[in-house]
C-alpha cells in the first residue's frame, strides 16, 4: 500500500516532468505565458511528489517491511533508527530516488527563485532541466524500482543489513554531499544552456547561477573531504586518497569547476572569456554525469552487481544525447559569442586566471586518461590496465605545486596589467619567510628536497595571501575602524574576494599536511605477545591483551588494548579494533589513533587476532595529518563566506539587471 | 577566392578538436560498456582459445604446455580453481576420480588456477593427489576471457570446442556424471 | 638503517620465534619482516579485489601473495624481481606502476603532452591577445603618455560607490 503510493508518486513525477517538457515547448512557440507558468508549476510539482516518495521508502525502512527487495537489501530489524532513514542511499535503488529528489529541490528552488528576473530563459531552462529529470526518474521508475516487491511473495523475516562500510558517519554524509554537488550543477548547466539556445548570451546567466554554482561546488568538496576522513578512519590503510576510479569521478568535475569559478571573474570584469566559460561549465556537467556513468555502471570499477543491470546502457544513451546536445549548441554559437579579447599584459589578473584555467585543466587532462586508462587498455591490448597511486603522484605533483605557487602569486596582479617591479618587491618578504622556514626545517633533519620545494612554495604563498588580508584591514583601520571591526568588515564587505582567499588558506594548510603524510609518513607491522613492545619514531606500544564483546545489530567486536609510550611517558591507550556484522562476515578494520597537532599514531589489528594474547600490529606515524583536515574546514568556512548572500552584491545585479535589457544573439 | 577563405574559416579547429575528443571518449565509454555487458560464453557458444604452461609435473599428450584447440576431438571438463577456495575442496576428489574414470574415454579434464601462487596450487594438487592437466593463468587471461566472477566454475566443452554446459559453484556427482555422460552418448 | 639495525637486534629473539612458524620456515634463507613484505604489497593489486593494495587486502587469495612475496625476500630476490614476476605472472594490471613499455608509455608521455601542448594552445591564445591590445594601444599611447587603466563606463553613481568599496578599497 505505502509501496504503492511511493511509486505511484514517482511515476506522476515522471509526468509532470514530461508534462513540463511539453507545455514549455507550446507555450513558447505559441507565445503563451499561462503554459509557460503551467510547465513551471509542474516542475515544482517534482519536488514534493519526489519527496513524498523519499519519505515513504524511508517509512518502509523504518516499518522493517522485508516484502520491498530493497528494504530487505539494505536494512534489518536490528539496525538502528539513523541508520534505517540513511540506508534511503545505502544502494543503488534508493541512491537514484534520493538524487531524483535532490534534482527535484534544485530546479524547482531555481525556477521559483529565478522566475521574474529571467523570463526569456525559462523556457529553455525548463526543457533542459526536465529533460534531465526524466531520465532519472525514468531510470527510478522502470529500472532500478526501489519500491519493487522481493520475487517469490515469501516474506522474509529479516533483511541483510546496510553494508557495514557505509555504517561510518563520514559515509552517511559523504553521499548526500556528492549528490547535492552533483546535482547541484544541473541548475548552472541549465541556464547556460538556455542562454545558448535562446541566443541571449550576455552574462545574465551568469549572474543567475553564480551562487547556484558556488552551492554546488561547496558540496562537492564537501565530499571530497568527507570521503577522505571516512577513508582514513574505516578503510584501514593509512591514508585518504588512493586515486581511486570513484574518487576520481568527483574529482574531474571538481577540477573543471574550479578553473570555471575562477576564469567566470574574468568575464564579469572584462567581458572576456564568455565562450570559454559556457564551456566549461558544459564540460563540468558532462563529466558529472560521466562519472556517475563510470561509477554506476561498472565500466571501470567493475562493480559486478551494477555490471549486468540495464544502468549501464541507458546512462550512456544519457551522456551521448546531452553531450552531443551540448556540443553542438557551444560549437554553433562560438561566432556569437565572441569577444574582443586582448590582454594587456602577461602579468595581469586576467593572464592569472588564465594561467590557473591551464593548470587546472592539464590536471583534468591527466587524472582523466589515468582513470579511463583500463578501458583505453583493453581496447587497444586486450588486457585490462591499472594506474595505481604512484603514477598519479609523479605525474601531478609538479602541476599541484605550480598551483600552489600561482594561488599566492594571482592575488597580487592587478586587471590590466601589474608592474614587474611592483610584483616583485610585493614578493620579497614572503620569498625570504618562506626561505628562512626551509633553512630552519633542514636543520630540523627535513632533507627531502621535495619537501623543502613544496614547503617553500607554500609558505610563500600563506605569506602573500596573508598579507592580502593584512592590507585591507589596515586600509580600513586608517578610516578610523578598529582592528576586528576592520577585518569582519572586509569579509562582509566583499565576500567572494576574502572567501576566495580564505579557500586559498585553507589548500595551503591542506598542502603542508598532505607533504607530511606523503613523504614522511613512517609505517611498521609486528607480531606481539602481551606484554611485548613495537617502536616507531619517538612512540613505543606495549600490547596488553584482546578483548571481544558484541557490538549493536549483529556486530562483533574485537579490539586489542595497547598503551602508548612517548618518549618513554604513557600518552594513550589505543583501542584499535576488528569488527564483523555476522549475518554477511564483512569484516572491518577500525583503527585507533592519539591524535595531535603535529601527527597522528594511527594502530591497525593487521589481522584477525586468533588468541587473547597475541595479535599483529600496523602503525602508522602520519606527520601533520591533522592539517589535512582542519585545511578542509577552512576551506569550507571560505567558500560559505564567498557564497553567503550578500545584500549589496544582490542590488548591483538587480540594479544592472534593469539597467541593460539583454540582448540577443549580436554579441558584443 | 574570398569564398575560398570564408569556407576555410568555417573549419573551426577548436570546434573539430572538441567534437573529435567528445567523440573518442563517448567511443570509449561505449566500448566499455559492451565489454562490461559481455556475459561469460554460453553453451551453444565457441570455446573462446588459450594456451597454457602446465605446472611441473603435469603434461597433456606428452606435452608441457599444450592449447584448448590442441584437445579438439576430445571432450573437455575446464575448472577454475583456487587453493585459496574453500569451496573448490569440495570438488577436488570428484574431479580427480571422474578424471580417472573417463580418460580412456575421450574425456580431457583440464585445471586452472585462478589468482593463485604456486607453491600453494602446488601443494593442493598434491593434497588431492590430482593427475589431470593442471595450469596457472597466466597474466589472468583465461578468467577473463570465460569472464568468470568467482571460483570454482566448470565449462563443459564438447569434441568440436563448442560451449556445452556450464556450471557454477562446486559441482556434484550426480550433475557431473550426467552431464559427461550425456555428452559422450551424443557424440 | 642503523636504527633499523638497532632494533633487529633488540627483537631478535622474536624473529628467531616468528622464523619457527611455517610461514618463516620457507627456503631458509634471510630474515625478512613484515615491514619488507609491505613495501612490495603496497605496489600490488590482486585481481581478487579490486582497487585495493595488497597490503591491506583481507582476501584468503591476498595473503597468499604476500607469504608469496615473504619466500621470495627469504630467497633473496630483489624488489624488482618480484614485482616483475607478479606482473608476468597476472599481467600488469596487479602492478600499481605498470612497466614503462608498450601502450602504459602513454601514462608517462600523457603528462608532458598535456602539460606542453596546453601550455602552447594557451600561449598561442595569450600572445594573440596581447597583439590585439597592443594594437588598440599604440593609439592611445600617441595621445597620452601616463598609462591609462580603462574604466567600465558605469552610469549610476550609487554603483559606482558601492563597486569602490567591492573592491576592497
């Protein structure tokens, strides 16, 4: 019955959305604003019945009703609460209803919110964003059911449980994040789109989605992050990225997001850029929806329960039609979109941004290839390929670095164009700051001449970004204002730059600790009785013993109890564990770490221990882990200070809005 | 002449270069697509051909290394094993007796050890005392090629290297038996 | 090293114990640690899971590879011994750097390709750019001599105002 609504609701979804594709196509060739509002009121419509949908496959999962395949999947009866409304995205039925109610809130937030301000694009944007909707909801309805009834009519008395790996909390976020990201990005693709078929191709679109795409792009690194925390904490390696193909999938349309939030700046000062810029965010919607194919759809991780269903297939049909869809409308548009584009000076703030598009898309460039490179393998040796961390790592760091580099340098220029002298002397102190740092460090016995690179880079650039923040305070003190006043003034005052530099500071902390982890992460593995002791830097354990008792649900758990010496004083006990969900025998590897400013000691139970007392140990020192992490905060603080509404800001695009009526398809 | 120029302008080469990577890349996914989609060989189906390097000890014909095409005219029982397969143990002594109990009779069983190393598959061929032909898979060609998703997976291949029945997971006797049995009477 | 000597000494006797178990009993040969074992398994990738290096697979399949990987060491073969024959033996797709021979050359010439042929479009596009600027130039610069940074014409002085201030002074 509630299975039944579920679907049924889903499917008028699916009509509405056919509906809207319809009504907007009449009403603009007829001309008729009341179809038109009618097709916008049935893209509204989506959002609740999606969302009433949701609601009763999570009631589904909260009733335990093992006659749904997909609650008796994903869920049991033991499972607590939180975990029944989060197993909505523990697999793939429920994953694609979740996103077809993300898409639902995001086109419908857009077209309510946008509607008055962009009238001519509606239309448009209306086609394309159903269009996207029908095809996953089309996938929700008629592939992947998550409402379909278990074969055979018997009922089973409990499910299998969620997958034991997506019981961490960094993996009850980390979904959601992506697929808000992911979706995220229809809306901008969309007006783009509009602005392209309709042939308006002033910046209105740009000003429309700018927020949407800063929203969207948020999330996504949201993700990225929380990925990463959820690797280091559950995956029981050491470590946070492993340039696996699914990580890779966010991290493509990551990569081109940034250089367009970077290269739109260029447009809104100069009026440059604009065909590069519809570009790049076509190109970065492609490649979500590509990366979803691949991680969908097994072709490169092969996934082999994904492999077999219908997925695969219909999502290619998906990416041909949009990409070929978006290709054509950007290539046949190029002449109209051009510009006079000159460039004052190879050191100025437009050449910055272009120099950052390059490094960011030859980064794209890599990380693609490197992740297609098992299909491109096959077909071309018949034998499948794999790139593993390492080629990965010598292949970007030189880009990463020269990013690095750039992200400190860039702020400085100005538009137009930025002495040599003026560069130069701005450059000095932090220059000698950063050199002084790696002289220091070398006598702290950091040889690696890679390290040191990187360090100096880096702190280079902290220094200069810092000094940015320093110039506008002081610039506002001089008025009078106090010091903390000054600063939250500046923020305040011009979100995107400070959030921008604040997102800046944020990789730069992120960098330092990922060259502490990366180049001096020290590891060991022992077998120990009670009582006997490992060492590993400055930190010695001595094992105690093991323990077992049962966990929640159908858990058992098995830790070994470990006290940790630093330089011969008891710091912690570690608790490393081992954990088993017995109905599937999944085990979990859960480590435990003393965790500080300067490094973490993470301990693993290397094996399942067979004795009470003896168990085999993997430490880790991983140096400035921590960094990584509080990196990741920052940079989020900054990109919600950039993408925070901003009252003045919203009066200069109305006021511009009225000022200059769009025009049509002459360019400029 | 200026049509000439205009009509040469026309060929935007950033424009062809996206289309062509947009292309090669939709090209790639689809090729991948295809091959994810490509479902192990079914019976009816022609046993796809690979040579093999028996362990030590194990021949065919006389033969240390010998390929599937080389045993055409002969039935074929091809097993995928692992010594690391717990469910493979089940099977191992009935291969090896039916083994011993049909090779006079045209019948070829044929081992391959899926993902193993050695010394291990070593001693577990010892452990059952297994006398068929017996090899590794070498660079994981053969697995792949039967696409196999796990072991133990037995292909039956009949005199004309065509795909007669497969069976997944441990086999039994009865199914085993019936099976060669069935085979040899239709010739 | 020398630390590394130090405690090969200290746990001396636990290795004399671990050589006991059958694991160690292999060939004879040197000590090896699991420390050793590592730093090879962490360059492997066993088809039986996928993506997931060997030294911290949990598959009955991967810790024979890695007692593998322990008999070689005992037997003295080196690092690049037996990365090569993991890769002989289960093609290179196990190795996390595929050899540099054949069609993985790509992964090594792919990152300069990218890098060189980037850096060329984008200098091509940027020196163009700078022509068409310096043409405009040369005008203005007949009738000036300061340089002048052009301002976007704006009307209303209320933008104006508050553009000055977005600026961030």
């Amino acid at each position: 019955m509630i299975a039944d609504l579920g679907y049924f609701s889903l499917l008028f979804a699916l009509l509405a959305a056919v509906y809207a594709v319809g009504a907007a196509w009449y009403g603009h060739k007829s001309h008729n604003e009341r179809w038109l509002e009618s097709a916008r009121n049935a893209t509204l419509i989506t959002l609740p019945l999606t969302a009433l949908s949701s609601a009763l496959l999570i009631t589904l999962l909260l009733t335990n009703d093992f006659s749904i395949q997909y609650v008796w999947r994903v869920s049991s009866i033991e499972q607590p609460t939180y975990l029944k409304v989060t197993a909505l995205w523990g697999g793939q039925a429920g994953s694609l209803l979740f996103w077809n109610f993300l898409l639902a809130a995001f086109t419908a937030a857009a077209m309510a919110h946008k509607w008055d301000e962009q009238k001519p694009l509606m239309p448009y944007a209306i086609i394309v964003a159903s269009f996207t909707q029908i095809f996953f909801l089309s996938l929700s309805a008629f592939v992947e059911n998550p409402f379909a009834r278990i074969a055979g009519g018997i009922i089973p008395a409990n499910g299998n449980g969620l997958n034991p790996l997506l019981r961490h909390p960094g993996m009850i976020i980390h979904p959601p994040m992506l697929y808000l990201g992911f979706t995220g990005f229809t809306i901008p693709y969309t007006f783009a789109m509009a602005a392209l078929i309709s042939g308006r191709l002033d910046d209105t679109w740009i000003r429309t989605t700018r927020r949407w795409t800063l929203v969207a792009w948020l999330f996504l690194s949201l993700g990225l992050i929380l990925g990463g925390r959820w690797a280091y904490d559950v995956l029981g390696w050491g470590g946070y990225w492993g340039w696996d193909p699914v990580e890779n999938a966010s991290l493509i349309p990551w990569l081109s997001g940034t250089a367009f939030l970077h290269s739109v700046m260029i447009q809104e000062k100069r009026q440059m850029f604009k065909w590069w810029n519809m570009f790049l965010i076509v190109i970065t919607y492609l490649l979500v929806i590509y990366g979803t194919f691949i991680v969908r759809s097994g072709v490169i991780s092969s996934v082999h329960s994904f492999a077999q269903s219908a997925v695969g297939p219909l999502f290619f049909g998906f990416i041909a039609v949009m990409a070929l869809f978006s290709i054509y409308w950007i290539t046949k548009r190029r002449e109209d979109l051009k510009s006079e584009h000159t460039l004052a000076s190879f050191l100025s703030r437009e050449a910055a941004f272009l120099y950052n598009n390059f490094l960011f898309l030859a980064i794209l460039a890599i990380v693609f290839l490197f992740t297609n490179y098992p299909i491109i393998s096959e077909l071309f040796t018949g034998e499948r390929g794999f790139v593993g961390p390492p080629v990965y790592e010598r292949a970007l760091a030189p880009l990463f670095l020269l990013l690095l580099g750039l992200m400190g340098i860039a702020p400085l220029t100005m538009w137009y164009r930025t002495s040599l002298q003026r560069l130069g002397q701005a450059m000095v102190w932090p220059a000698v700051v950063a050199t002084v740092t790696i002289v220091v460090l070398f006598f702290l016995e950091v040889r690696l001449w890679a390290a040191l690179l990187g360090v100096w880079t880096i702190t280079f650039s902290m220094v200069l970004t810092l000094v940015e923040f320093g110039k506008g305070t002081q610039a506002r003190m001089r008025r009078g204002e106090n010091f903390f006043t000054a600063f939250s003034n500046l923020m305040a005052r011009s979100r995107r730059r400070y959030g921008g530099y604040w997102i800046h500071l944020g990789v730069l902390v992120m960098a330092y600790g990922v060259i502490g982890v990366e180049l001096y992460q020290q590891e060991t593995q022992r077998q120990l009785q009670a009582g006997e002791i490992v060492a590993l830097g400055a930190y010695e354990v001595q094992f105690l013993n093991v323990m077992q008792r049962p966990g929640p649900d159908d858990l058992i758990i098995t830790e070994a109890v470990l006290d940790v010496y630093k330089n011969g004083r008891l710091v912690a006990t570690l608790t490393p564990r081992r954990e088993i969900y017995t109905r599937t025998g999944q085990p979990m590897t859960i480590p435990d770490a003393r965790s500080t400013f300067f490094e973490d000691f993470y301990v693993l139970l290397a094996e399942q221990p067979t004795s009470p007392t003896a168990v085999t140990l993997r430490l880790f020192l991983n140096p400035l882990i921590n960094w990584v992490w509080a990196g990741g905060f920052i940079f989020v603080l900054g990109t919600l200070i950039a993408a925070w509404p901003d009252p003045v800001e919203d009066k200069i695009t109305a006021v511009r809005a009225r000022q200059r009526p769009a025009v049509a398809l002459t360019g400029d | 002449m200026m049509a000439e120029i205009s009509a040469k302008k026309k060929l935007h080469i950033p424009s062809i270069a996206i289309w062509v990577v947009v292309l090669a890349v939709l090209g790639l996914a689809a090729f991948g697509l295809v091959r994810v989609n490509t479902a192990r060989p079914e019976p009816g189906q022609r046993a796809p051909d690979f040579t093999m390097q028996f362990y030590e000890g194990y021949t065919w014909n006389g033969q240390s290394s010998a390929s599937l095409a080389d045993m055409r005219g002969n039935i074929v029982v091809l097993n995928f094993w692992a010594s690391w397969c717990a469910p493979c143990r089940v099977e191992a002594d009935l291969l090896e007796q039916s083994w011993r109990k049909y090779a006079d009779q045209g019948v070829v069983f044929v081992g391959i050890a899926y993902s193993d190393v050695e010394p291990k598959a070593l001693a577990y061929l010892r452990e059952f005392n297994i006398t068929y032909p017996n090899a590794p898979d070498l660079r994981t060609r053969i697995a792949e090629m039967y696409d196999i998703t796990g072991v133990p997976e037995t292909f039956f291949i009949d005199r004309n290297g065509v795909i007669y029945e497969f069976h997944f997971g441990p086999i039994d006797a009865a199914r085993l038996t019936t099976v060669i049995e069935r085979m040899l009477a239709e010739g | 090293m020398n630390r590394y000597l130090v405690w090969l000494l200290r746990y001396a006797w636990l290795l004399l114990l671990l050589l006991a178990t059958p694991a160690m009993a292999q060939e004879g040969g040197r000590l090896v640690t699991d420390d050793e074992v590592n730093a090879i398994a962490k360059e492997l990738y066993c088809p039986v899971c996928e993506s997931t290096p060997l030294d911290v697979c949990e598959t009955q399949a991967c810790a024979d590879w890695r007692e593998l990987i322990h008999a070689k060491l005992a037997a003295g073969e080196t690092r690049q011994e037996i990365l090569a024959y993991f890769g002989e033996n289960y093609g290179d797709r196990v190795l996390a750097t595929p050899p540099a021979r054949g069609l993985s050359l790509l992964l090594w010439v792919w990152p300069f390709v990218a890098f060189i042929g980037g850096a060329l479009i984008f200098g091509r596009y940027m020196v163009n750019m700078r022509r068409a600027a310096a043409a405009s130039e040369n005008e203005k610069a007949m009738r000036e001599t300061a340089v002048s940074y052009p301002i976007p014409p704006t009307k209303d002085p209320y933008i104006a105002r508050i553009e000055q201030e977005l600026k961030g002074e």
